[in-house]
C-alpha cells in the first residue's frame, strides 16, 4: 500500500515540476484551468492520490491553443500529426488536440489540450471558453500552484465529459468507457461541494448552458450505484422527458444515436463494450471510429 502511495507521489512530483514550467510561463491574459486528474481528486476526496494518475488536462479556449501549443513545445514537448488533414479533423470536429508529450524521469508525461467541454458533434450552443475559465480557483497540487474550476464548473464540465465517454462511438469501441469509478467522482464531489454544488446553483448554469438532459443523465446512473436521499432530489430536480430519453440509448448525435439492447448493469460490467454494440454500427460508424482512431490513437 505504502509503494503504491509513493509510487502515485512520484509521478505526481515529476507531473507537475512539467506544469509549473507551463503556467509560470503562460501569459496573464490566457484563461486555463487544468481538470479532471488531480485537481479533481481534490475537489472530490480532499487528496490528490485518489483517483488513478493519468495525463494532464489543460482547459483553453480555442484562441489559445496556438499560444499554448508553443509554450509546450518551447518547454520540450511535441505531438505528432499522421498529417495536416489530421490535424484540421481534430480541430474541427473534437474538442482537443492530440496528446503533447515529453520524456521525462522514469516515464513519460503527457499533457492534453482541451479547448471544449462539449464534444464535436454536439449541436447546441457552444459556451464561450475564456467565460467558463474566468472564475478558476488557485489549488495546490504536489508543490505547485495551479489553476483549477470552481466545484459547480467542475460539475459542469465533469458531466459532460462522462456524458461524452458513455455515448462516443470511438470510446464504446476503443475502451470500456463506463466505470464505476466515473459515478464515484460525481457522488464525492458532489457531497463534498454540497453548498457550491446545490440543486439551485446547478440547475441554474445547466439552464443557462441548454444541458439539463446531460445533468440528468449522469446523475440518473450515479444514483443508480449510490443510493443517496439528497442526490435523488438532484435527479428528481432534472428530471426532463429528453432527458429520460437519452438513458436507453448511446451516440452524440441524432443521426447516430441508437438503443442499447442491454441494461445499465450489463454496460457497467461489460469486459467488451464495443461487442455489445457492433452490430448495430452502419459503414458510416465504422468509418468515423477509425479515422479517430488514426488522428486520436487507441485513446
């Protein structure tokens, strides 16, 4: 237990000497915040080795991602591109570039630049990043201060990328993209945010933002693992016809959503996602898994 948790401190240490170098450098007028990973083991377990350490997540808008990109580079790390169509399909239709990288002690770091918290083919009003990012707060992780969502935005973006992972047909057919440990974020950093994360607070900015469906949906299957009083008056609160909807179907689009022939339980359980759907997927499905497969990798 002890290595694991020296081990988890290591990287940690080694990840973040890399950040600090980045958000030393960054101009002031560039807007960030680094999500998921560690701040988010923050925000939702007050420490920063409870959830399994990945890459790093910087959140810009779009118009920073240039800047970004060269401050990256000029510090050692470089993404490659299989070509230039590649890289104008992943800015046109994902919401990040693919993963920087740079060898460093014992492994390597990756850091992903994110310029959405919506997916490509998402067809509802876009939030305007630099806005999103306005109120980050200041966390420490590993030594280093960093910028990170505020509990409510960190909701807001948390959902949506779990709503993404459920339903992209890349992520059903590359990974098992639904993990109990996906709902456990949510329910933590929910109940350990109660106040920034109240039902009136979140159903306001899921208001203003046209997303209470996607609210409703993963609070929907959170409180299927967690059975929580407070969180089911969450779920009741978002509760939409649309919303009830989406719960049997998987897709990110109207054009490619289709209905799961199992239940929630077997998605959960499943070793294999993308059997359980395959033979549903048209030519036109198997196409766009694979070139995201070669502007993307294997996730």
């Amino acid at each position: 237990m002890g290595s694991n948790a020296d081990a988890k401190r290591l990287i940690l240490l080694v990840q973040y000497d890399e950040v600090r170098k980045i958000v030393d450098v960054l101009p002031d007028n560039i807007p960030y915040a680094i999500v998921k990973g560690a701040p988010l083991s923050m925000l939702a377990y007050n420490s920063c080795f409870r959830r399994k350490i990945g890459d790093v997540d910087f959140l810009v808008s779009r118009e920073s991602v240039g800047k970004v990109t060269q401050v990256l580079e000029e510090n050692g790390f470089h993404t490659e591109y299989q070509s230039r169509e590649d890289k104008l399909i992943a800015l046109m239709y994902s919401h990040q570039t693919r993963p920087f990288v740079k060898n460093t002690p014992l492994w390597k770091t990756y850091i992903d630049v994110n310029y959405d918290i919506f997916w490509g083919e998402y067809e509802g009003k876009r939030i305007n990043m630099d806005e999103f990012l306005r109120d980050s707060i200041e966390i420490e992780v590993a030594g280093c201060r960093v910028k990170t969502l505020n509990p409510l935005k960190t909701m807001i973006q948390l959902v949506l990328h779990h709503y993404k992972e459920m339903n992209s047909l890349y992520h059903l057919a590359i990974h098992n993209s639904i993990t109990m440990s996906m709902f456990a974020d949510v329910y933590n950093l929910l109940k350990n945010n109660i106040s920034d994360v109240s039902i009136d607070n979140l159903y306001r900015l899921s208001k203003e933002y046209g997303i209470v469906e996607y609210v409703f949906y993963v609070l929907f299957y959170t409180s299927e693992l967690f059975r929580d009083s407070i969180l089911k008056k969450y779920v009741d609160c978002f509760r939409t016809e649309k919303g009830e909807h989406l719960l049997s179907c998987y897709g990110l689009c109207e054009r490619e959503r289709k209905e799961w022939k199992c239940d929630f339980q077997t998605r959960l359980a499943a070793k294999d996602l993308f059997s359980l759907i395959k033979d549903q997927l048209s030519l036109e499905d198997m196409e766009k898994i694979n070139r995201n497969r070669l502007v993307f990798g294997e996730g």
